[in-house]
C-alpha cells in the first residue's frame, strides 16, 4: 500500500506538471491558432538558463526564479510572436507547423551551443527547498517539491480557467483566434492580446520545465528535456486543445501510468524501461484516433500565400540530365571527402522526396520520413546482405524488400490515421517516430517470440554495405555517387510524370479540398493509402542508401529531430518542387559541412581571429533552424526565388551563354589545378549571383534607352501635361468609358442608367 502511494503521488506531481507545459499549448493556441512545438525547447532553454543563474553562478533561488519566469521566459514569448508567428497569418498549416519546429530546433542549437554537452563541469539539477527536504505523513515520506510542484499545478488550473471565461481580457483572448477584424472593430488590439498569450504559454512551459526537471533525475540534456515536455502534448490533444479540465485529466492519467509502469512491471521485463518512456506517445497516437476530430470543409482556403509550379515531363528530363552532367563535373574536382559528402547529400536529397510525394502533391504530413529509413535499414540488415567481411554487399532483393516492408508499415500507420489531416495527422506521425527512436531503435538484445529469436537493433549498429545490382558493382566511391544520383534522377521524373497524371491531379483535388473529392465520386482513403506506402517506400530506400553511404550506422541517425530538421528544409526549399528535395540535402549535409569546413580553415589560416572563426562555426549550428524561422515571410520556398531570378538569364541568350562560358571556365582551371576548390566555390557563386544581377541591369538600361522615364500617376500634370492616353487611362479606371460627349459642348453628360 505505501508503495501505491508512494508512487501515486509522484504520478500526480509528475501529470501536474504535465498539465502545466499543456496548459501553456493550449492557451497559445486557443489565442493565436498555432500549435507551438517549440514548447518543450522554451522548457528546456528555462531549465538550462534557471541552472545557470542558481548554481552556476550561485544566485539565491528566489531571483534565479524572478529571472527566468519574471523576465525571461515572458520576453522570449512575447518576441517569439512578434518577431515570427504574427507573420503567419495567410499561410498553410504546413508552413505553421515547420516555423514552429525551426523555433525548436534553433532553441535547442542554441542550448548545445552554450551548454556543451561535452563540458567535464557537472550539472545537478536539485528539488526545491534541497534534496533533504521532506514532508512526512505518518509512514509515508514526500519530498517537498512534488507537494509543491502538484500545489502549483492545481492553482494555475484554477486560474486559467477564471481568466478565459469570468474575465474580459481572456475572453478578447479566445476572440483573436476566431476573428481578429471583428474584435478589432469592437475595441479589441488582438496582435497585443496574442502577444501576452504568447508571453503567458512560455512561462508556463519554463515552469513545467524546472519543475520535472528533479523529478525525472537525469542528467541534462537538450534534446531530451525537450522530448520530456513534447510528452505533454498528449495531455493538450486530450483536451483537444481547448478544455483545460479534459486536459489536467490527461495529464493525470499519463503521470499516474508512467509511474505505475516503473511501480509494478516485473524486472526481468528488459524492454520496461524504453516503454515506460515511449507510454506518453503511445497515448498521443491513440487520443488522435479516439477523440472526434472536426468535420471536413467543403473547401480549404483559397488566399494562401504559398504558390506552386509543376515543371513540364521535358523540363524534368533536361533538368535530370543537367544534373548528372554537374555531378560528373564535380566528381572530377572533388576530393574524396567531399565526394563522400555529396553522395550522402544525394541519399538524404531522396528521403526528402518522399516529402515532396506526401506534402506537396498530396497535402499530408509526415515528420518521421527517418523512422521509415530506420525500418528499412533493419529489414536489409537481417535479409538483404550476401557475403561477410569485406566482401559483403547489399542485393538488389534486399532493398526491394526493404521498400516493400516500409510500404507496409506505411499503410499501417496511415490506416488508422486516414481520418486525420493537418496538425493532427503531423502529431500522429511524429509520435510515431519517437516511439521508433525510444522503442524499436532501443530493442539490442536478443527476443524470442514463438520459438523464433530475433534482435532488432543489434548491438546498438548496423553495418550496411554497398550494394551490387546484377554485374555492377557499386561499392566504390564514384559507382556509389552516380548509383544515388541516378536514383533521385529516377524518383524526380517518375514524380513529375506522376503528377500530371490522373493520379496526380485527384492528389491535387485531394489536398484541395478531401469532401468536394468524395464528393465528385474519388475515394480519399484509396488515394491517401496509396501515396502514403509510395513515400514510405522512397524514404525506406533512402534510408537504406544513406546507410551504405556511412557503412555503420547508429540510432543517433534516425533520431526524430533530424526528421524534422530535414522536413523543415524542405519547406524551405519548396515542397511542392523535386529541386526543393534537392535543396534540402545538399544545404542540410553539403552545404553546412562545406561552411564548416571553409571557416576552420580560415581559422587555421589567419591565426589572430581564430577565436572569431569558431565563433561562427558554432554558430553554423543554428543556422538551419533560422532559416526555417523566415519561412512565414517566404512560404514558397526558396527554389521559387531561385527559379525567378533566373528567368532573366533564360530569356537572353547573351546573359546565358556568359554564365555558362565562365562557368565551364572556372571548371577547367579548376580541373587543370590552376585554382583550388575554394576558389571554384568563390568564383561560381560570384558568376551565379553577380553576373545575371550584373547583366540583367545593363539589358534593362540598354532596352529602356530613348524611352522617356515614367512619371507616377500621382504627379502627370505637375512633371508633364496630359496626353490622350492618359485621359483614356483615367476614364477607364472611373468607368466612364461609355459617357457620350456632345459636340457642341465640352461638359460630359451621365449615361441613361447612371442613377442604377
């Protein structure tokens, strides 16, 4: 019985502060319709920034906490809304989401940045009042912080209940997400009010931080403090975003589990402990299917931001063969190291197609394309390896079987999940990929199910090789770069013919709109399963080409963060675009390790500002993240930029022959060992960027040559006087075209049916 208690009442403070890091999502999203993941990061930044103050520069407890609940936490709400989401308004639910996870990741960048994970400086995490400071109730011991920690809990249940609905403040608060202009009109300032909410949930996500923090005991850790907050995101779908007692009873309910796992499992159950931490997802993904959801529209909303061109079947075979052209180009340059990161940019550029097939055709979300490759390099493992040692290679069968399983698991995690679409399908997959991370990637020793032993994660590794298809063999290092080239050149025009398809076009009609589909006589379930499998399918084989390209890999590989990170940039690329896959895997591997590289060197080389050079490569951390903040002011994607500005070089020949010729010259005194690679980086950004700008000014003046300069509308008949058509331009912006002027006087007379 004093063990039922005992742990009864540490599930309680452990839900209460669940409840408090829900609490916080749910008033952010009933205040401003965004659904912050970054909750957990805000918790996590609180938590490391609350030990530093307390004990890292020893500050009594009192002002540490006045620090970063008063000041801190509020602030960084409060300029998180200003500075990001406010610019949300008018885009997709996928560009919500993705600015929500850059905020995550940048937080978390920046908390592994400060407080390195490699420092030998210890970092204890103590309960408040001490780690002695106990309530005792009869035989039962109690520390105090759990007394606290669910005393707290209770009070801002209490007091975000009377502030939503007895106050007037809280109710302008719920008004801002269903209409801002009317409460606008009615006196209210709605970007203000967000704001405050803003400011109001990050308090309470830093206070549930600081508070499980001591309960779980651990040593601090960024990414898995914030995983421990993102745990509570079961407790707000509970709720289902918008009742706080639902809410505070999931949290209960999640707390009390958790504990009671740890309680009464028996120990000989090896696999307890990884379930124990995989119990809150598994909660999120049955609260998604069990709860009602809302009814479908009749049709989405037609003023989004975000605009998408298909390129023609022949732009998509002249774009594959460039390409593989530019590719055999850069091999011969190339290093071998650098080699070595392109083609894992290329396996990574292929997982990102699978995105572009789910989310941009389609207009369904998936944030754990790498928890596919997981199982799809396990599958492999086991069953698609021939030969041992050096000799080992990874059959043609293999990978197709290894597609064919991951299409499988595909269709059994969008089955129960067709019903979902937006934010809730993007909860549902994520959860999915964190129960990956903690449950199947943690599963190292060996098990037995019906006589049959098996282990599926051996050893904590998995040694992939190359493959060998037929006679080829690609184990070395070029075969391999061209084999992965080839295959995002397949996938990429296979999904362009595909989506100009008729399949294509009722995916389009789907992401449109899923009732006006069902409606005209489409099944939605058939499509939504089958493009869920075919990018299962992509992201499995990527996977597995990504581990072949390393050899061995852990599960720090498939770690659900680096799925959102490359979710993320491909937003950012363009998710409507086979190039914004692209994107995605050469600035996610290629680019980073390239500016990484350049400032160490540059630190090796100019010796007095080596502090300032590492200073940036630190920074370099960061940067993704930062650039999938800035999604809200380009939902497009980058790739639709890039592919403007080069309109210009297209449409003139002389512009695109000067391009194309320095560029082949910088290869060739590249190639002949004139300049280095360095200085081929330099020179072909300088030729890609300055010469279309460049140029394209100096077309523009010589076409503008002898035309006189356009006078604003606003000063014709002050600059110059009026001409004929500008009286012509003016009757027709006023509608007076039809007006009849007599000869015989110079006044105008009003049409016949002017008074309707």
């Amino acid at each position: 019985m004093q063990t039922f208690l005992q742990y009864t009442i540490l599930g309680l403070a452990l839900g209460g502060a669940y409840f408090i890091a829900a609490s916080g999502l749910v008033v952010t999203y009933t205040t401003s319709g965004i659904f912050n993941f970054a909750q957990g990061a805000i918790a996590m930044l609180a938590v490391f920034t609350y030990w530093q103050f307390r004990w890292g520069w020893g500050w009594p407890a009192p002002l540490a906490l006045l620090m970063v609940l008063g000041i801190l936490a509020p602030l960084l709400g409060a300029v998180l809304y200003q500075v990001v989401m406010k610019n949300l308004r008018g885009t997709s639910e996928v560009t919500k989401i993705i600015v929500s996870i850059g905020v995550m990741l940048g937080l978390q960048a920046l908390a592994t940045w400060v407080w390195s994970p490699t420092s030998s400086t210890p970092r204890q995490f103590q309960k408040f009042l001490g780690p002695k400071a106990f309530a005792h109730f009869g035989s039962l011991t109690v520390p105090w912080h759990i007394i606290i920690s669910f005393i707290i809990a209770i009070a801002i249940a209490f007091g975000i209940r009377f502030l939503f609905v007895r106050t007037r403040s809280g109710v302008a608060m719920r008004a801002v997400v269903d209409d801002p202009e009317l409460l606008q009109l009615n006196g209210g300032r709605p970007e203000r009010l967000a704001m405050i909410s803003w400011a109001g949930g990050s308090f309470l996500a830093a206070l549930a931080g600081i508070l499980i923090q001591p309960m779980i005991g651990s040593a601090m850790s960024a990414g898995a403090l914030t995983l421990l907050v993102i745990d509570a995101f079961a407790a707000a779908m509970f709720g289902r975003l918008r009742s706080l007692p639902r809410t505070f009873m999931g949290a209960l309910i999640i707390g009390l589990t958790t504990t009671y796992v740890v309680a009464y499992f028996p120990s000989k159950w090896t696999w307890s402990s990884s379930f124990r931490n995989s119990l809150p997802m598994i909660f999120l993904f049955i609260i998604l299917l069990v709860l009602p959801q809302d009814r479908l529209r009749g049709a989405t909303v037609l003023r989004l931001r975000e605009r998408f061109r298909m390129p023609s079947i022949r732009t998509a075979w002249i774009a594959g063969l460039t390409m593989m052209i530019v590719v055999f180009c850069l091999k011969v340059i190339m290093a071998k190291t650098g080699v070595n990161t392109l083609t894992l940019a290329l396996t990574f550029a292929i997982i990102a197609l699978s995105l572009v097939l789910l989310t941009g055709f389609a207009g369904e979300i998936n944030l754990a394309a790498l928890s596919f490759g997981a199982i799809a390099v396990m599958v492999v493992y086991h069953f698609g390896v021939s030969g041992t040692g050096t000799a080992a290679r990874t059959t043609l069968w293999g990978i197709l079987l290894a597609a064919v399983v991951t299409a499988l698991v595909g269709a059994l995690i969008a089955l129960p999940a067709l019903r979902l679409r937006g934010l809730y399908l993007a909860l549902a997959t994520m959860a999915f990929g964190v129960f990956v991370s903690r449950m199947v990637l943690t599963e190292r020793t060996e098990r037995e199910i019906f006589g049959l032993k098996f282990t599926l994660f051996t050893a904590g590794q998995l040694a992939i090789p190359r493959p060998k298809i037929g006679p080829i063999d690609f184990n070395g290092q070029d075969a391999f770069l061209f084999l992965c080239a080839g295959l995002f050149v397949a996938i990429g025009i296979g999904m362009v013919y595909l989506r100009h398809s008729g399949y294509g076009r009722r995916l389009t009609a789907m992401k449109d709109s899923p009732a006006a589909s069902a409606t005209l006589g489409m099944s939605v379930v058939r499509l939504k399963l089958s493009i869920f499998m075919m990018s299962a399918a992509i992201a499995g084989i990527g996977g597995v080409m990504m581990a072949a390209q390393i050899g061995t890999v852990n599960a720090d590989r498939f770690d659900i963060f680096l799925s959102l990170a490359l979710m993320m940039i491909t937003v950012v690329g363009g998710i409507g675009y086979v190039s914004g896959a692209l994107f995605a895997g050469i600035f996610l591997i290629a680019f980073i390790e390239a500016l990484n590289l350049l400032l160490k060197k540059f630190a090796l080389d100019y010796s007095t500002l080596e502090a300032i050079f590492m200073f940036f490569v630190s920074a370099v951390t960061v940067l993704p993240a930062t650039i999938g903040i800035t999604m809200g002011k380009n939902p497009s994607g980058a790739v639709s930029d890039i592919a403007e500005g080069m309109n210009l070089v297209k449409q003139s020949k002389p512009l695109m022959i000067t391009v194309l010729g320095l560029e082949a010259a910088i290869w060739a005194l590249t190639a002949t060992e004139v300049i280095t690679n360095w200085n081929f980086v330099i020179l072909t950004l300088a030729n890609l960027i300055l010469v279309p700008l460049v140029g394209g000014k100096f077309l523009m003046a010589r076409a503008m040559r002898g035309v006189p300069k356009p006078v604003p509308p606003e000063l014709i008949g002050i600059d110059r006087p009026f001409t004929d058509e500008d009286l012509a331009a003016m009757d027709h912006a006023l509608n007076l075209e039809s007006i009849v002027i007599p000869s015989s006087t110079t006044v105008r007379e009003e049409p016949a049916n002017a008074s309707a």
